[in-house]
C-alpha cells in the first residue's frame, strides 16, 4: 500500500519502519501480500463509508418518523433523546434506537463518600457486613482510574433510613450527571413463528 504522506521514490518500497527497499529485492509473495491488504483495505474503507452514511440516514429517517407520528395527537417532540422500538406491520421485523448515556460525579460525590464513612463508623461491629462490602467494591476505583458508576448509584436502592445515610444518597443523586450520550441503532429479525427475535449484524466480526 502506498504511503501518501511518505511516498517513496520509484523503484522502492518502504517497510514497516519506512526504510527504502529496492524493488528488486523484495520477494515476489511479498509483492503478493501488498497488494492482497492494499485491495481488501480499499474494499473496506467503501463499506465503511456506506455504513456510516447508512446510519446517518437511518437516525435521520426515524427522527422524522417519531415527529410525524406525535403530529398524530399535535405533540412536538424536541430533539433526538429517548429510546425507541419501531415494529413492522407483520411484527417479522424490528429496529431499536437507543441512547446511552454515560455519567460522571462531580466534586459533591466527595462530600457523599465522607458522610457514608462517618454512617460505617457509627455502625461500628453492628454493621451490616453487606453494606460494608457494597460500600468498599463502590468507590473502588478501576483500571482507567474512574470509579464504577453503577456500583455507586446503586447503593442508593439499600434500604436505610439513616438520615446520614440518606443525606449522602441525595448527594449522590445531585453529583451524578451526563457528561455525553451516544446513540445505537439496531436491527432484528424474528426467528420464524416464535417471539424471539435475531440481530441482524452489521459489524464483520460477528458475521
């Protein structure tokens, strides 16, 4: 494959660590191999394209849907959020689009960890050891230095009436917030006449 940027003079070839090759030197399964990834790559690079202007359309062309159908019952329907099945007629096939969110905290989910601390050290030896555990896996931080968000949210369905307890669950409530959504779209297709339905894949690796 020829390197646009560094292209190299006629009769050489560059390798991996873009030293020049005379041509005649390189081996002929070699020249092979080139051009097989050169071609498969280009073929690549075009589906790829087509993959992205498909979703594009496809994100475009249900947006649109969703407002014609709330003109139904003259609702207006601002932006693209929310999550979304469309069904055909026949029910044989179906298309999801949803957003996934993904949240951080901010500095107030520091000031709810100091006061869960003080409700563990209160509890002392009576403490549920559970909670004990749920609270450590919580605001252990992981392998990119972020702390599990869904582990931290979680906490807040522990049913405790603490009002320490509480007052840090609210804490965490106000810290969290979305710092970027991301939009999926997918395709199904039902498995003959039962109600489970197939994705239909379009990422090569699943194929």
């Amino acid at each position: 494959m020829t390197d646009h940027k560094n292209p190299a003079p006629a009769g050489y070839w560059r390798d991996a660590e873009g030293r020049l090759v005379a041509e005649e030197l390189i081996k002929p399964i070699d020249k092979a191999r080139e051009q097989l990834v050169g071609e498969l790559i280009e073929r690549a690079r075009v589906l790829s394209a087509d993959l992205q202007r498909f979703k594009a359309v496809a994100f475009g062309d249900i947006a649109a849907f969703i407002e014609l159908s709330a003109e139904q019952y003259s609702a207006k329907i601002g932006g693209n959020k929310g999550n979304v099945t469309l069904t055909s007629f026949d029910g044989r096939y179906k298309i999801q689009r949803s957003i996934q969110d993904t949240l951080v905290f901010d500095e107030r989910l520091q000031a709810a960890k100091q006061l869960i601390d003080q409700c563990v050290q209160t509890w002392g030896a009576n403490g549920d050891p559970k909670i004990m555990t749920l609270v450590n896996d919580a605001f252990q931080v992981g392998k990119e230095g972020r702390i599990n968000t869904g582990r931290v949210l979680g906490l807040r369905r522990l049913e405790i009436t603490d009002p320490d307890w509480q007052n840090a669950m609210k804490a965490i409530s106000d810290s969290a917030r979305v710092a970027h959504s991301k939009p999926y779209i997918r395709f199904y297709e039902r498995v003959g006449d039962t109600d489970e339905y197939q994705a239909i894949s379009l990422d090569v690796a699943s194929l």
